[in-house]
C-alpha cells in the first residue's frame, strides 16, 4: 500500500495545481480538469488563511460542511496539513470521486470537483461559492485518475492512506 500511496503523491505533485474560473454564463469551469466520466482523487488547495477560514461563514445549503467549526477544531493539532508560514496555496481537503461507464458521469471525478465550489443542495461538500471565502482566485486543486478496478477495490482506502502518510488536511471530515 505503501508504494501505492508514494505514487499518487508523485502523480498529484505532477498534476501541478489549476484553476477554477467562471465563463460568461456564470458556469464554473475546472482549467486542466480530468474528463468526464473518469474516477480517481482530488485535492483543494487554498491561499485564505487559518485565521480567515476560522471566521468564515458557511453555505446556508443543507449538507455544507461546516470549515470554520473544523478548523477551529483542529487548529494546532499535529497530524493535520499546516499553512506555510509564507504564504501561499496549501491543501485543506481531499476526496474521491468515480463513476462507471454506464452512468451519467454526474458523480465522476471532474463532477465531484466541481460540486465542492457549487453552492447546491445535491450533495454534501464544501460548498465554496456559498461561503464568504468565495473568491475562486484563492482556490485551486490537482487529481490523479485510477483505473476504474482499482478506485472501486481501494477508493476509500487509498484516500485515508494518503491523508495518514502525508497529513490530514484540516477540511476532510472523516
């Protein structure tokens, strides 16, 4: 597992972080996102501090997960990804997404990254453009794809492995 774990941090560091922006009809767009229908995990990184994400407010949408009262919470515990003290983007939250071929793709990779900036009632997730740190330029992420029989066997586990191997960061609630 250990080696497994060691090349999706290689493979996340080689994604490089992207951007997420807004087209002229007010559609977020991921920069360098996966395609659709593809499965694998995702990082949030952001450049609002410690501090800013403790006095946050959260989406009014039922199922947003709740960043001040997380990063209050862990704020100064060990295991958790720390701020670098100058500055810059830093990962607050993990995850998974994957879908089948069958399906839609409407819970893919690409659909679940986008859903933890969208301020919708669908599904629970951080809900970014709800929330008063909703300035898309202090957002970014990076994913790595799975091969659909390695994300179904080990998705779940794969994405705890990391977090125990390089930090938990402070917005993954479990």
């Amino acid at each position: 597992m250990k080696d497994k774990i060691n090349d999706i941090e290689r493979r996340r560091k080689l994604c490089g972080q992207h951007s997420i922006t807004i087209d002229k009809n007010g559609n977020l767009m991921l920069e360098g996102g996966p395609e659709t229908k593809k499965c694998g995990l995702y990082w949030i990184y952001t450049s609002y501090s410690l501090d800013e994400l403790c006095k946050s407010t959260i989406s009014q949408k039922s199922n947003a997960v709740d960043i001040p009262k997380l990063a209050n919470l862990r704020n100064g515990l060990k295991k958790v990804i720390k701020q670098n003290p100058k500055g810059g983007f830093w990962i607050v939250y993990n995850g998974i997404g994957g879908s089948s071929l069958e399906s839609d793709g409407s819970y893919g990779l690409r659909e679940r990254i986008l859903q933890e900036f969208r301020d919708n009632e669908t599904t629970g997730s951080l809900k970014i453009k709800g929330t008063s740190l909703n300035d898309l330029t202090k957002w970014k992420y990076s994913y790595v794809v799975l091969e659909p029989s390695e994300y179904n066997e080990l998705k779940t586990l794969l994405e705890k492995c990391w977090r125990l191997e390089y930090g938990w960061p402070i917005l993954s609630n479990q």
